[in-house]
C-alpha cells in the first residue's frame, strides 16, 4: 500500500482549457471534452464516453492497493485524486471519521437555504469518499460541494464501489476529477471513473460527470456566492 502527492494539478488546468473548447491529453489518458458535456437538467449526472473509465492498460495490472493525492494548484484548489481501493485502504471495523470542520476548501461559504436537505448549501465533499481511503481532514482531498453533489451525485458511487470492495476483496480504480472553469473557486462538478481490476471491469466500471449544482439555488462559482433561484 502507497500513499503519495502528486503533481496532478495540471489536470485542473486541462480542464480548464477543455471547458474553453480545447482538447488537451491529460495524466493516465483522462481526457473529456467539457464543453460538449449536457447542461444540468433533473439527473445529478451523466455518463462519459459511453461510461467508460480512460484508464490505461497498464493501469488495470495494478493490483496493489494506493492512494495518489494532487498538489493544490495556485489558487489553492484541489487537482485529481486517484487511488486503487481495497479492504487495507478502507476504515477499519469500528473506526470513526475524524474532525473535518477546519479544512476551508476554496470558494467556501457557511449558509443554509429551507429548500436544501439538512440546509446548509455546501459540503465539504471528499473526492474520495471517507469510506474508501478513510482520509479526514485531507485539503487535498476535500472540495467545496452542494449537498445535492455530495448526497446524490457522488455517494451513490461510492457506495457501488465500497459495496463491491467489502463482498469480493478485490481491488478498484477509481479517480474523481474536480473541474474548474477558468479561475472560479467552486468546481463545476466532477468527473469520477472507476474499474475493478481483478474482474476487468465486470463488476465495476463507470466514467460520470457529476453536476455540483443545489436545485432552488443560484451559485457564483467564480466566489461561492449563492442566492435562492
């Protein structure tokens, strides 16, 4: 088992340039071109090239379990984390999360709507979920998210692939992408791509955008500004 920082920032930069038109190649062969991704409409997601992860065939051989962090870039945000999830990664029995609360991703704002469950708009999300990695106060893994993103955009995959790991002992990539548009501080979604290894892919394999909008609510995500739709 590893755990690493990686400079995997200039993903955040790429998609940057692709949410402009340009398609660049990024790290690992993940490469999506966001301006031709559907607007929001109803589904907290939507597949990707067919749903398939773009992870190298080198990178389905790995079956020792890693977790791989980006640094954050110039504005502070969060780049790609990538990990291959298995049962040594996961909390052990009885763990409990730890304190999260003085982690201030970027574009982060304490408000509370009547419309959002639980009220308050925003989350900090783990781009890789708690019951994966079991990574706490991790600013490297931790993104300002809605919590119609965190609940259900990503959690349900995270689940899938928790789920999956706990029942068979096999391994999971699994990469969760944050997209910044231009300089904004609150990322527009995230793209998230998984694949069981020891199966090739039968039991896991998914490649979705996960929009980080809250239904009501208007988001500046230039600041994190917000205001009731």
């Amino acid at each position: 088992m590893r755990k690493l920082t990686r400079a995997f920032a200039p993903i955040v930069f790429v998609l940057s340039l692709l949410l402009s038109g340009c398609a660049l190649p990024m790290p690992s062969s993940s490469m999506v071109s966001m301006d031709e991704l559907p607007a929001y409409s109803d589904s907290a997601y939507v597949e990707i090239d067919g749903n398939q992860p773009f992870f190298t065939d080198a990178d389905k051989q790995e079956t020792e379990a890693f977790e791989e962090y980006s640094d954050l870039d110039y504005l502070g945000r969060c780049g790609t984390a990538y990990a291959n999830v298995g049962q040594d990664l996961m909390p052990a029995d009885g763990e409990k999360r730890g304190s999260i609360g003085q982690v201030k991703p970027t574009g982060w704002h304490t408000v509370k709507y009547d419309c959002v469950d639980g009220k308050y708009l925003y989350n900090r999300c783990h781009l890789i979920g708690w019951q994966l990695t079991a990574e706490n106060a991790n600013k490297q893994n931790l993104i300002t998210g809605t919590r119609y993103l965190n609940i259900e955009g990503m959690l349900p995959f995270e689940n899938m692939v928790a789920d999956y790991v706990k029942e068979t002992g096999n391994h999971v990539l699994y990469r969760v992408t944050p997209v910044f548009e231009g300089s904004n501080l609150v990322a527009s979604g995230v793209q998230m791509e998984a694949w069981s290894v020891e199966d090739d892919g039968e039991g896991i394999c998914f490649n979705v955008y996960c929009y980080n909008v809250q239904p009501g609510v208007e988001i500046d995500y230039a600041t994190g500004e917000s205001q009731a739709a």
